[in-house]
C-alpha cells in the first residue's frame, strides 16, 4: 500500500522520522494543524491508496476525497505516534474526523475488553457475576453507613458505583442498626440496580434481616459471630480471619451452608501491609480453589496518597495472588474514583496475564497527571520576548466575576449574570455573548480561572479563586527540568 503522509514545516523532521514506508508533502505552511483541503487541490495524489493528513486538522475531508478518487484520513495527532499507525495500514479504517491515535487506542481497547470477556471458566456466580476461576477480578464497592442515608441519596451513591464499574455492591451497616433499617435499604437498593447485593456487619440480627430481604453475599462471618452460619440459606458468604488455620476451618463449617463461600484473610494497611500479602499467598498455597477477597480500601483509606498508583498497583498484587474480588470504599475525597481506578485495573491485570506480558499498552491505562511519553517540541524560537507581570491594575466597568464549584458544576457569578456550566469554553462564550466583560486583560483572567475550576472539577479537587491549583511536589518550580538534591 502506497501512501503518502501530509504535514507542515516544523514537524517535517519528526514526521519523515516516524512514518516509515510513506512518501512525505511538505505543504508550505508551519503548523500542520492549519492544512486544509486547499493545500492538496493541485497535487496529483493518484498513485497513492491513502493520504493521511494530521491529526487535529479540522477540516472536512470528504470531498476532496473523492474528487481526488484516493482516502483522504486523519493521522495521528503527534507525529511520534506514527510509527505505531505505519505497521497497521490496512488493518484498521480511519476516520475523516477521528485521528487515527485516538482509534488505535480504541481497538486495542475493545481487544482486551473482547479478551478479557471470554473468559468462561469461574467458581460460582453472585446475582449473574461469576467469581472466581480464572475469571477477572470482581469490584466490591462499598456504601459506607447505608442504612444513614436518605433513599435519594443511598440510590444516587449505588448509580453512581454501577457507573463506575462495581460488579457487586455493599451495603455497609453502622454498629447500631434496627432489622427494619436494613430492610429498607436493600429495598432502596434493588430498585436503584441490577446488581448483586451485599451487606458488611457482623451484627447477627442485621445479618438475619438482610437474609430475609433476599440479599446475596453477606460480609463478614468470623469467630466472633459464628454463631450467623446458621442463617445462611444459599447466600455467598465472606468468611474473614487473620489467622489461615482458623480461616481454613470455619470456611469448612460454611461451606456446610452454602457452596458460594469466600475467604478473606483481611488486607492490613500500610507498615504491616506486607505481612498480610505474605498472610493471602500462605492461603492461596494450602487453599487453590476457594475465592479470595482483597480488601484494596484498607489501604487507601488509611494513607494520605492519591488512590490511583496506589488502587493499580494493589490489583496486579491481588491479580498475582489468584485473588478474585477488590473491595473498596469512596468514603473520603481522596479516594474518590477509586471504584473506577479499580475496575480498570482489573482488566489491565487479567489481560497482562493472559498475554503474559506488563500492564501496558492495553489501550486501557490509569494515568492521570502523568504520560509514558514526552513529546517533541519545537525548539525555544530566537528573539523571543521575555514574558513581565504587569504591575497595573484596572478594574473592568462591566463589573467583576466571582467563580467557584458547586454540585460538580462551574459558577461564574456577575452582578448581572450567573452563568453555569461544566467547563471554561461554554462559559466565557456565554459571558460574551451577554457581554458581561469589555477589557482584554479582565478577559484573559477569567480564562486562567475558568480553566483552573475546570481543571480541578476533572480532578476532585477543591478551587478556590486567585490560589494555583496544589500539586505538590509537581508544583515547585524546577530549572532546566532538574530538581537539586539535597
């Protein structure tokens, strides 16, 4: 296949680098981004089967496509990700409007997605989820003090866990609970999702009440309410001790009960987390069937990381150990999104091990502030200006702005407009168009804030006008990209 790759000047360099086997144009402009059909009207593509333009060019395609009588589709947006395209033309269809990284991306993604769900071989299902075997790791997601929530909110929390990625989702219970209480949040529950219902207490009688309303899974039968594997009628069951020899025989008693029976040898958190994983590896070798509950929210909970790192790393540990279900909890902003964090692990776990290869390249990813890659940049132009604050201050007399978040929603409040939205573009459009501001500089700021609230809206982070968004250590300024160690 014949084809031809289209760009501009500054990026020829990096393109001829990494489109290797196609024919390169040099149109004569610098930012390959501004090509539009215009550029290609004279020249003589018919000896080419594809022609790929760049990514982010916005222009419609179509129709020089077939006055030329050749595809005419999008690259990558960067030409570094053009050696991953070469070795698949042919193989996969471009788009007039997707770039093809983007696309690449997706196909690998639907792979694993496709991969990952053939797997037929399972212990047992909860609801209609299989667990166990070699089937991917299950999300337990916990709702912390369920039965103290209002039936809006208890609904919105589980809609919102489903949306995520749970497979199974846990009603935490307080210490103190009435049997009527947790009636009626499984009731709640079950008309919120589809999903398999658990409930986490060792209160026996809320244990006893939870049956009786039909729930799946009950967490947590231990020696200290042993006295609850009588109840049990059907129900899978997660067993939890510290001590494997004790695990191994009171899973023997419940198995008595029911055969849906899972073994929690309990994650600890951080200074004696290794231990623990030492405890699940000490149980997979004397028990190589039983399901295993991995209890990532031990750790999160109780350490003032981001959850992400965190969440993925836990889940190639659990996914190592033949671990079959990650349990965790949203119950503190830091750990929001772990439940999303967790499902995504577990498809980059499963599939690496299918694969036998590194959690990498999987179309999927958890990476959030950081890339796998820095791109090549143009170099630092000659005669460049060097950037001055301005010292000045005037006031706009159209009037000032006040933004914050609220509700997962951007507020921009002027004296005579409140304007709400979900990001910075569809507000200040807004705010021009009822022209709410008239100097340049006032303008300018009103994009820098907008874009932080945004910016910390995607992140879960609190904004506060006039203050830099808090990075930590990504914050402090570094000099020609080193830190100084001290």
């Amino acid at each position: 296949m014949r084809v031809l790759a289209v760009t501009g000047k500054l990026a020829e360099k990096d393109v001829r680098r990494y489109a290797v086997g196609a024919d390169i144009l040099v149109v004569d402009i610098d930012v390959a981004a501004f090509i539009t059909p215009k550029h290609l009207e004279r020249e003589d593509l018919s000896g080419y089967d594809l022609v790929l333009v760049p990514g982010l060019t916005s222009a419609n395609w179509e129709r020089l496509e077939k006055e030329k009588n050749v595809k005419i589709r999008l690259g990558p947006i960067h030409a570094y990700d053009l050696q991953f395209l070469m070795p698949l033309i042919g193989e996969i269809e471009l788009s007039h409007t997707v770039p093809a990284c983007r696309l690449i991306k997706e196909r690998k993604k639907e792979e694993i997605l496709s991969l990952v769900g053939q797997i037929q071989d399972y212990k047992f299902s909860i609801g209609n989820v299989p667990v166990g075997g070699k089937s991917r790791m299950k999300v337990v997601a916990e709702v912390v003090d369920a039965t103290k929530l209002g039936e809006n909110e208890l609904a919105r929390k589980i809609r919102y866990y489903e949306k995520s990625g749970a497979d199974i989702i846990d009603l935490g219970l307080p210490l103190e609970v009435k049997p009527e209480e947790v009636e009626l949040a499984i009731d709640i529950a079950r008309k919120a999702t589809d999903l398999p219902l658990s409930v986490d207490t060792f209160d026996i009688k809320a244990i006893e009440a939870a049956i009786d309303a039909g729930i799946d899974m009950v967490m947590s039968i231990s020696q200290k309410n042993e006295e609850a594997i009588d109840l049990i009628d059907g129900q899978a069951v997660v067993v939890v001790e510290r001590d494997v020899k004790a695990l191994l025989k009171l899973l023997g008693k419940v198995r008595e009960k029911t055969e849906k029976v899972i073994a929690d040898p309990v994650l600890d958190p951080p200074l004696r987390l290794a231990e623990s994983i030492l405890r699940y590896r000490n149980f997979r070798e004397l028990d190589k069937e039983t399901p295993m509950l991995f209890g990532v929210g031990n750790v999160t909970e109780l350490a003032d990381s981001d959850s992400i790192g965190i969440n993925a790393i836990l889940a190639f540990i659990a996914e190592e150990l033949q671990a079959n279900l990650l349990f965790t909890t949203e119950a503190s902003p830091k750990t929001a999104g772990s439940v999303r964090e967790l499902s995504v692990a577990s498809y980059m776990a499963k599939a690496a091990k299918l694969r036998n290869t590194a959690p990498k390249d999987l179309g999927l990813d958890l990476l959030v502030l950081k890339e796998k890659v820095r791109l090549e940049s143009c170099s630092l132009p000659e005669n460049a200006l060097n950037a001055e604050e301005s010292e000045k201050f005037i006031r706009d007399p159209f009037g000032d702005f006040r933004v914050w978040i609220s509700e997962g929603k951007i507020v921009c409040s002027h004296e005579r407009l409140t304007v709400v939205g979900r990001n910075a573009k569809e507000i200040y459009d807004t705010v021009l168009r009822n022209k709410l501001i008239s100097r340049l500089d006032h303008a300018c700021y009103l994009g820098k804030e907008l874009m932080k609230a945004e910016i910390a809206l995607m992140l879960g982070k609190n904004y506060t006008q006039d203050q830099d968004l808090n990075f930590g250590i990504y914050s402090d300024s570094l000099e020609d990209g080193e830190r100084e160690h001290n």
